[in-house]
C-alpha cells in the first residue's frame, strides 16, 4: 500500500497495465477512470478494482492529485471479474477501510488476510436465491444515503419514505442488504467519515457533519469498524 500523488498531466497518462490486480482510492477530487461504473460515481474518494492485465489509462483532471494504491497479493483477487469495477457497495468500501487500516496499524497476518477475503468476497456479484427485493427497498436504501448526515435520522423514517412498518423494513435489509437498516445507516456515516478524514479535517468537525453525537462518539464507532481511532486512520494520509 502507498500513498502516491498524480505527476503527470492528464493527456500524457499512457495506456498501461499492471502485472497484479490493485486498488485505487482517489483522495481527491478529479480523478477519471474507465472502470464500470466510474461516469455514474456519486460521492467522495472513488475507489476502483483493475484485474490483473487490465489495460487502463486512470488519471487526475490536475497534478498533485493523492490516490492510494494497494496491491491485492496473487490468489487473493476474485475469480470471474475481467473488467475494471467502480466500487459503489457499501460492503465493498468498508472492506477496503478495514484493509488500509489493518495495514496502517501493522496488523497480524490473519488479520490482514481476513480483511482482503472479505475485499474480494464483495467484490463479486450478491448471490440471492429469494426472490427480488421489492421496489421500495431501494427507496429505503436511498435515503438512508441523502439523510445519514441527520444525526437525528431512525430507522422509522426510511420506514416512512418507504412506505412500510419498520420490522417489515428490518426483515428486507437482513434478506437483501445484509444488514440491519441502522448498520446500513452506520455504514454510510463512517465511509463519509473516512473519506473525510483523507482530507485531514478535524475530528470534531467531521463528526458533527456526518451524524455522530462527537468526538467520542465518532471513535467508538470508527474504532469498532475498523479497529483503529479516527486520528489513527488519519495519519495514513499525512
């Protein structure tokens, strides 16, 4: 893993590829790719997965833009993925924080192999043998993502938005999602969090603008997502 920054102008990127497959978290703004996915992207650090041989041609709008680029060590990468991927999942991006931080923090082996499985293992398609999830699932969905920063946001009000009582709610999250409707919204909170930390803001500020109670607050949190405090994360990007 490093932290690296774009020297290069965009229009003298070469089409490349790397031997290994790889990750790339864009710190800032700007970044262009033509991974799938990355034209629709919505919201900050757009983190991308090339396969091995993927022949790219990734750069920054302006130079001196911060991406970070982790390997994924050969036998590691998903089997089937031949195409560049924006990674948009929540589960995908928490996997790819508790990697950066397994690593940051010199974590144990086992550690640091559990968290790249679990990389790779959201990374391919959902399988879901029950039927569809019903229309007003991604409704829910949604809004958890346009109202997480609300500190005052429940799990009634994407109920609400939705249209259903909240354990029929709670049971649709669990069957399609994975997640219980407040994990989802946590999931959220700390990926904006992350994603702000990478700008070196303040902590208590950051907390304040994305749901959490404070400081304290937000490193309780944070720390059981992903094992290290806020600050901690934060030096990654120095």
């Amino acid at each position: 893993m490093a932290l690296r920054r774009a020297t290069v102008p965009a229009d003298e990127v070469p089409e490349h590829s790397h031997e290994t497959a790889h990750l790339i978290l864009a710190v800032d703004e700007g970044y262009r790719s033509d991974a799938a996915g990355a034209d629709a992207w919505r919201g900050p650090a757009m983190l991308v997965y090339n396969p091995p041989g993927t022949v790219h041609r990734d750069r920054f709008e302006q130079t001196g833009g911060r991406f970070l680029s982790i390997d994924v060590p050969d036998g590691m990468e998903p089997a089937g993925i031949i195409d560049a991927i924006a990674l948009t999942s929540g589960p995908a991006r928490m996997a790819a924080n508790r990697v950066i931080a397994s690593m940051l923090t010199g974590g144990a082996p086992l550690q640091l192999e559990d968290g790249l499985v679990a990389l790779s293992a959201a990374l391919l398609p959902r399988e879901n043998a029950s039927p569809e999830p019903p229309s007003w699932l991604r409704i829910a969905v949604e809004a958890a993502r346009d109202l997480a920063d609300d500190p005052a946001l429940r799990v009634h009000d994407l109920a609400a938005c939705a249209g259903v009582h909240p354990s029929h709610l709670a049971r649709a999250f669990a069957r399609h999602i994975g997640c219980s409707p407040g994990a989802a919204i946590r999931r959220v909170r700390i990926d904006r969090v992350a994603a702000a930390l990478r700008t070196r803001q303040s902590i208590t500020t950051v907390a304040a603008a994305h749901g959490f109670s404070d400081h304290a607050h937000l490193t309780r949190c944070f720390r059981s997502a992903f094992g290290v405090t806020p600050s901690a994360f934060r030096t990654a990007f120095d």
